[in-house]
C-alpha cells in the first residue's frame, strides 16, 4: 500500500462517517488528499496523520472521538494490519507485511519512472543559471550553480513541470571590447591594455585566432580588434560549452545579451514599461520607478548620454521570457548577487506580473575546494575543467548538490577521492553497485524472480524482517522526497535521502540474505527478496540521476 493508496483510504473513511450520519461534517470539507507521514519513532507504526485534529473542530467533536471512529473504519481496509489511536488524537497506522512488501514490485514494475509526479504539473518554467562571461573558462564560483541549476532542472521536470535551461550570454557591453584588446595584445606579442584579461587562456585564444585568421596582424586597428574580439568569442564560447557538456550539464537555450541590443528589444522595454506608467525622465536620463516595488532606489535604464544601462537588458530580458511564455522564472544568482533580487522583482512588478510568484531569485554562497590548485592557464581561479579532471563529475556533481545553496561550503578535494564509507558519494554509488553485483550472483546462482516451472515466486507477505520493513518505508517515501526537493527548489533533499537509503540498505544485506548458502535450496524468500533488492538499485539509480550522478555497476 503506497501513500497516496492510504491517504484514499482515510478519504474514504471520512466520507462513509458522513455519509451515515456519524460525522456531522459538509461533504466538500473532506479532502480529496489526507496527508498521511512516516512517524519519527519505527515502534509507533509505519504511518501517522493527524486529520483527526485538522477535522473535529469543523464536525463539532472531539479529535480522540473522530480519531477512534476513523480508526475503526480503517482497521477494515485490506492492507491495514493495525490503527493505534495516541494522544489527543494522532493515527498510528501499521500494514500488514503483504502490503508494505507489494511496494518493491511495485518500483520494479515502474522503473525509471518511479519517483515521477505531477506535484507540478501545468507549471512552465524558465531556469537561467550559470550566465558567465564568455571572456574567459568556468571556475569554482560557476561550479555550483552548474551542478545545483541542473539537478534542480531534473527534478522540476520529474516533479511534472515543463523547464527550458537558459544560460544567458553576457556578450555586450565594454567587457567584450576588452577581451578582444587583449587576445590582440597577445597576438601582436604586446602587453595586455589596463583593466584587460592577464590569464594565459588569452595567449592560447590569440594563438588559435591567429592559425585561423593569419591575416589578423595586418588588418587595421578597429578591423583586427573586431576579428580578434570574435572569433575570440566563439572559441571561448565553444570551450564554456564544452566543459559543460564534460560536467553532464545541458542547456535549452543560450540566449545572447546581443540580441536585445540588436533587435530593438532594450529600447522597446523602455517603452512598453512607460505604457505601464512607471517609467519617467530625470537629468537627461530614463529611470524606472523600482521604488514602487520595495527597491531601495529608482534605477535608470537609460543614461544621459543616451546609452541603455545592464538594468535595461535586465529588463529587456525579463520581458523576453514574458514573451517567450514562461510564467515562471527562476534565476539562480552567485553570492555577489543580493542586491538584484529587489530590482529584478521591481521589474517583474512593473511588466505587470507577481513578483511573489513569477518570478524567484536564487542566490547561491561562495565554495571553495581544498588541495585544489589554481588555474595556470586562467590565473587566480580554479577552473571547473581542473576540478573535474582532478576529482571526477560524479563526486563534485554529488558533493554541491547534497548542500544547501545559501550556505558557504568548503570541500576537500582528497576527501572526494577516498573510496571509504566516509565519502557520501562512494556511500552511495557502492550501495548502487551492490545491488548490482547481488543480480549478477543470483543469476549465477540461479536464483530468479520466476519459479523453475515459470510461476510468480513474488510473495510480498515475505519481506517482514524489521530491515525489510524499514527499507520498504524508505522506498515509499522516494516519489514525495521528489516532489518537495522541486517545491522548495532544494536538490539535497534527494541528496540526503539516497544516503539514508543507501544506508538502509547496507544494513538489510547484513541481516538478510538474497543468496541461499551454498547447502541451502532456493525460497521463494530468496526469490522475493531480489525484488527488493533491485527495487532499491532502482530508485538509488533514479535518485543519482536526478542529481546527474552516475550510478555504477561495478566499482
């Protein structure tokens, strides 16, 4: 019996003590969905509610009265082996063994679509995260936001939501002149200009901008800045791409900054947030009212000089996501990032939207991994590229995503590396390749699902070890863990679970064995208990996934 099958049950129940006269309750104050929890101590069952409160006030009675009404009620339904009525009203429900074990064919049967929900089916969301500069590689601040927007993108679609990853190219601007003065400098063998790029990636940049463009160095000045700014762009670009896709991190969409600019859409946002009546002139400037919308000042969009300001891209952008049809945006932002959420809501206000809903603003904390050494091609930096060639995707991946995003972090790196249960991702990537390697045995042992004439050997009344029990609980509990990491936007949710289970697991094949001993017949024990096994390889496998995590066969 899954939760949703009891949370029915209890429904059902409300409904028949209405329907008899029992309850003095409106038919419409029973919920279609009774939210049914995994109590906090084993001995007090496998679920508790507590509708009972939530219910009596309304019904005119008292919680224990309607408590113990329901109880009575639920003890009827197959699969219910007991209810326990506790203090001033709480449900403690036990299941019989049969219906708790019928939860690992269950996970089989579905596969990777075990875990999936609807939590947030209708929602339509753009997630930008990441959004470096192309005027150089990704380094340990992109890092997290790579591994944390990713796996947050995962777990939205399997929560039921519709999400298209964008990274924003921030192509504009005076940043993009100076990289190209600076792959120039390289290329003609001068010193970079001040306030340009130092790291030796420029050198390598000017190098290959010159293999493909030999003339470079006899173009005028304004042509050969043009050159080298572009085709800089495009190789460093390419290379973001790149160690992305080495990190197992995919976009949608990469929306060019340029295009805003190009297209009219800057100017255009201008005016349609004028229409909206919050825009207005000031010393020769264009400003938006962002005050209105708890900013702590007004922010101009264009300047003096008739220049548009990154706040109008800002806003131009917003409105393009508007327009692209996306009612939900989320922005995953670095720590430097606080003061946008404001500004970035006062635009969502002023284009007409709920900055409450519409619009959120992530802000990630700073990280850092000890023992790692500083980029020499970039500089001052630890590159992703060195990080992942160093500790390997899986453990970084795995590492940023079982934290909390606002919360400063620092990792080390030779930790990652040891193949001990102290590194939470071997923890769980061993449990997944334990799983693995009991399948292997059993087949060679001849142990299998079916009976040798051909016969289900499936008998969930089987699995009644207490390890058997507490891991079916943690199995039950995967699809909601899912469906609350998308709500609260919290990948390490699934992160901590899977160690949990994982955790579990290494404890119920301590106590319970899949293979018979060698003098031993196969049971249908044996049988049965390889489908909790690979119930579990199931959802731990599922579980990486979502954290874009491998999960390995053999290890």
């Amino acid at each position: 019996m899954t939760p949703d099958e009891l949370s029915g049950a209890l429904s059902a129940a409300l409904a028949s003590a209405v329907a008899d006269g029992t309850l003095a309750l409106p038919a419409d104050a029973i919920p279609a969905s009774v939210h049914v929890e995994r109590p906090r101590q084993r001995e007090h069952g496998d679920w508790a509610t507590n509708v009972a409160l939530q219910l009596a006030k309304k019904a005119g009675t008292t919680p224990r009265a309607l408590a113990e009404d329901l109880a009575r009620r639920l003890e009827a339904t197959p699969g219910v082996k007991a209810v326990d009525v506790a203090g001033p009203g709480f449900l403690n429900i036990t299941l019989d063994a049969a219906a708790a074990g019928e939860l690992a064919r269950a996970v089989v049967t579905a596969g990777p679509a075990y875990g999936r929900g609807d939590a947030l089916a209708g929602q339509v969301i753009n997630l930008e995260y990441i959004s470096a500069n192309p005027t150089g590689p990704l380094h340990i601040g992109h890092t997290r936001w790579a591994a944390l927007g990713d796996s947050l993108a995962r777990i939205l679609r399997a929560a039921g939501a519709e999400v298209a990853a964008e990274y924003y190219i921030n192509d504009a601007g005076a940043q993009m002149d100076r990289f190209g003065g600076s792959i120039l400098a390289r290329a003609r063998g001068t010193e970079v200009p001040e306030g340009g790029y130092k790291g030796q990636y420029v050198a390598e940049l000017a190098t290959k901008v010159l293999a493909e463009r030999p003339d470079l160095l006899d173009l005028p000045d304004d042509e050969a800045l043009e050159v080298a700014r572009e085709e800089g762009y495009r190789l460093q670009l390419a290379e973001i791409r790149q160690v992305l896709e080495s990190f197992g991190v995919h976009f949608d969409v990469w929306f060019s900054e340029r295009t805003l600019h190009e297209s009219g859409a800057v100017g255009k946002a201008v005016e349609r947030l004028r229409e909206q009546g919050h825009v207005y002139d000031q010393d020769g400037a264009v400003w938006l009212r962002t005050t209105d919308f708890t900013d702590d000042k007004d922010r101009v969009m264009i300047r003096a000089n008739g220049e548009p300001t990154y706040f109008a891209a800002d806003a131009a952008y917003y409105l393009s996501k508007k327009d692209r049809g996306f009612p939900g945006k989320i922005y995953l932002l670095g720590a430097d990032h606080h003061g946008y959420i404001n500004r970035l809501k006062a635009i969502a206000a002023a284009a007409g939207d709920d900055p409450e809903t519409n619009i959120e603003v992530l802000i990630g904390q700073l990280v850092n991994v000890g023992g790692a050494k500083l980029s020499k091609r970039a500089g001052n930096i630890i590159e992703l590229r060195d990080l992942v060639d160093w500790i390997g995707a899986d453990a970084v991946r795995y590492s940023l995503a079982r934290f909390p995003a606002d919360t400063p972090l620092e990792l080390q790196g030779e930790d990652l590396l040891k193949q001990t249960n102290d590194n939470p991702v071997f923890y769980v990537q061993y449990a997944h390749s334990r799983t693995a390697a009991v399948d292997r045995n059993a087949a060679d042992r001849g142990v299998a699902r079916l009976r040798e004439d051909g016969s289900d050997a499936f008998d969930p009344s089987l699995l009644s070890h207490e390890t058997e029990s507490v891991l079916l609980g943690q199995l039950t509990e995967f699809p909601r863990i899912v469906a609350a990491a998308a709500q609260h936007r919290e990948p390490h949710r699934v992160a901590r679970y899977l160690e949990q289970l994982a955790g579990d697991y290494h404890k119920w094949y301590a106590e319970c064995r899949v293979l018979p001993y060698p003098d031993e017949d196969v049971t249908d024990t044996h049988r049965t208990r390889l489908w909790l096994n690979d119930a579990v390889r199931q959802v731990l496998a599922n579980g990486l996934d979502l954290l874009g995590v491998s999960a390995p066969e053999r290890m």
